[in-house]
C-alpha cells in the first residue's frame, strides 16, 4: 500500500467514524484566531498566497489539517501551527469555517 492510499483511508474511516463529541463552531471560532493573520478573521484570505476558508466542506479542513499534522501535507506555517492542534480543536475549527456561508454574484454588466 502506498502512503497516499494509506491517508486517504485513514481520512474515509475518520469522517466515517462516530465522533465523541459534535464539533463546535463557537469554540472554533475561538480557536481560529490564530489563523486569521493569513486566513482572515471570518475565513475571507488576507493574503493572496492563502485559501479562503470560509464555506468549505467540514470534511475537507478536517482532511487539511490532519494532513498537516501528521506531515503528509507540509508548508512552513501550517504544518506548526497544525501540529500544537488536537482533533477536538481541528473539528471545532473546521465546523466554524465550513459554517460561515459564502454567495457570490454575477455582476449586472455580466448577465
């Protein structure tokens, strides 16, 4: 098996698996402060080198960070800040950015 199989089964048994506790948006909100400085306060990224957060599937930040937290994924940033997280705080962060809801809109000019 290779380790690319191996963390995308690891990542379909985590978001298949009963969680302890439901995650918290709320407590994840607080938790996210320190992503803000790249990711801005409510998930919209401040930097143009920064995903936008905001509106993304639960279980694709929860995917992301353990990625990170485990290596399989690195950046120079994320991979420290991912791995002082345990999975109750990558849970509520990632409840919070996937509850912020995103529109968009097709200016007048453009219909």
């Amino acid at each position: 098996m290779t380790p690319s199989f191996l963390l995308r089964l690891t990542a379909a048994l985590l978001m298949t698996a009963p969680m302890a506790r439901a995650a918290d948006p709320q407590a994840g909100r607080a938790e996210a402060v320190a992503c803000s400085a790249c990711h801005g306060r409510d998930g919209i990224a401040m930097t143009p080198d920064a995903p936008n957060l905001a509106g993304q599937p639960e279980s694709y930040l929860v995917e992301q960070l353990m990625a990170y937290r485990s290596g399989a994924r690195t950046h120079e940033q994320m991979s420290l800040i991912a791995r002082g997280l345990d999975d109750a705080q990558i849970a509520d962060i990632a409840a919070y950015f996937a509850a912020i809801e995103v529109t968009a809109t097709v200016p007048d000019a453009l219909k």
